[in-house]
C-alpha cells in the first residue's frame, strides 16, 4: 500500500481538523524519500492470549525507523 493511500485510511479527527494518524502525526512527518512502509500483525495465538499488536513500521532501506502500534489487546 502507497503512503497515501494508507495515509487516507488513518485519518483523525483532532480539533475538527482530520490529520493522517492523529496524535503520532509528528512521526508519520519524519518519512523521507526511499522510505517505505510494512503493515504487520502479530499471529492469532497472540490475540488469543491478549499479546495481539497491530501497526505500521517505517522502514529506511533494511533499517526500522519507527514503529507505530495501531491495535493491541
């Protein structure tokens, strides 16, 4: 998925104004040219066993730059 498309699928409302990723904007601000983004979810047994995270990871080349967590239990 492209940035904007995700972009658009993670908009917030915050002070009547819709901003991409809401509180976290800032870090989705620090993307620069040749990043890239990975969803991932962690496995079923994790939310089974109420360890289940759910993000986005901003990624340089091989490198994690940032991780965003969008669902977690």
């Amino acid at each position: 998925m492209g940035a904007e498309e995700l972009e658009k699928t993670r908009l917030v409302n915050t002070n009547g104004k819709n901003i991409a990723f809401g509180y976290i904007h800032d870090e989705w601000e620090k993307m620069k040219d040749g990043d890239y983004l990975v969803e991932f979810k962690s496995s079923p047994s994790s939310w089974s066993n109420l360890v289940g995270s759910a993000g986005i990871r901003l990624m340089r080349g091989e490198e994690v730059i940032n991780t965003m967590i969008t669902r977690m239990n």
